[in-house]
C-alpha cells in the first residue's frame, strides 16, 4: 500500500502536468493569437491615426494657407486704402491749394481796388473841401460886399439928406 501511496500521486502528477503542458500552449497558443489580434487592432489603429493625422496635416496646411492667402488680401485691401485715402487727401490738398491762390489773387486784387478807391475817396474829399472853402470864401466876399453896398448907401442917404435937394420945400403957404 505504500507503493499506492506514491505511485497514486505521481500518475495523477503525470496527468496533471500532460493536461497542465496542454493548457499552458492552449493558453499560450490563444496568449499569442490575443497578442497578435491586438497588434493586429494596433496596426489598424496606428494606421487610421497616421491616416488621421495626415488628413489633420494636410487639412492644416490647406488652412494655414487659406489664412495666410485672407491675410494677404487683407493686407493689400488695407495697402490699396491707405493708397487711395493718401491719393484722395493729396487731391483735396492740390485742390485747397489752388482755391487758396486763387482767394489770394482775388484779395490781393480787391485790395488794390481798395486802395485806389481810397485815394480816389481821399482825392474827393480833398476836392470837396476845397469846393466848399471856395463856396465859404464867396459867401464871405458877398457878405462883405452886402455890407459895403449898405455902408455906401448910408453914405449916400447922409450925403443926399444933408444936401438941399433931399430937403422938402417947405409947404405952400395957404391962401386966405
């Protein structure tokens, strides 16, 4: 019995380890094809996310390069602007130039004309004045000649009354 004791545990340590080697390829065997499925998965993985990230690139690049091409023509917008606003004031300060010599001309003729009307204005007053004097000094010689005409008509009404032929005769003496 003692020989059942030992070759018991040893057949069924043989069977055992027979079914154990079995299960460890098995389980290798699926280990492999489990790693192999998921090399598989991450093969397929890596290559959409390659597939993914080159899209993702390319699409990038097309938007960068949509934006760059917006931003150039932003640019040459703002560049033809400013071009146009500098032409626009450029012509708005040829134009206020040319109206400020011609205001200029015009005022330096009107003071000219403004000066000869003042000399001309000073020309008659100074004309008018002398009219006038001369008008002052005839009412001034008239006057004295009035005056002498009334003194010499004195003069002769004294000269005529004090001489005889101015006396009334005496009146007719009357009859009775």
């Amino acid at each position: 019995m003692n020989k059942f004791y030992i070759i018991v545990p040893v057949v069924l340590l043989g069977v055992f380890l027979f079914f154990y080697n079995g299960a460890l390829k098995e389980m290798a065997a699926k280990e492999a094809a489990k790693k192999e499925e998921v090399a598989k998965v991450k093969a397929a993985e890596d290559a959409r996310r390659a597939e993914i990230e080159k899209k993702a690139a390319e699409d990038a690049k097309r938007r960068q390069a949509e934006r760059e091409a917006e931003d150039r023509a932003k640019e040459q917008k703002k560049i033809k602007e400013y071009d146009d606003a500098m032409r626009q004031l450029k012509d708005e300060a040829d134009k206020y130039l040319a109206e400020a010599d011609k205001n200029q001309k015009d005022a330096n003729a009107l003071e000219l004309q403004l000066n000869d009307l003042r000399s001309v204005k000073e020309k008659t007053n100074r004309e008018t004045f002398e009219l006038a004097k001369q008008v002052e000094l005839a009412k001034i010689a008239r006057r004295n000649a009035e005056l002498e005409i009334q003194r010499m008509v004195d003069m002769v009404a004294q000269k005529v009354g004090a001489s005889s032929f101015a006396a009334m005769p005496p009146p007719p003496a009357p009859k009775n």
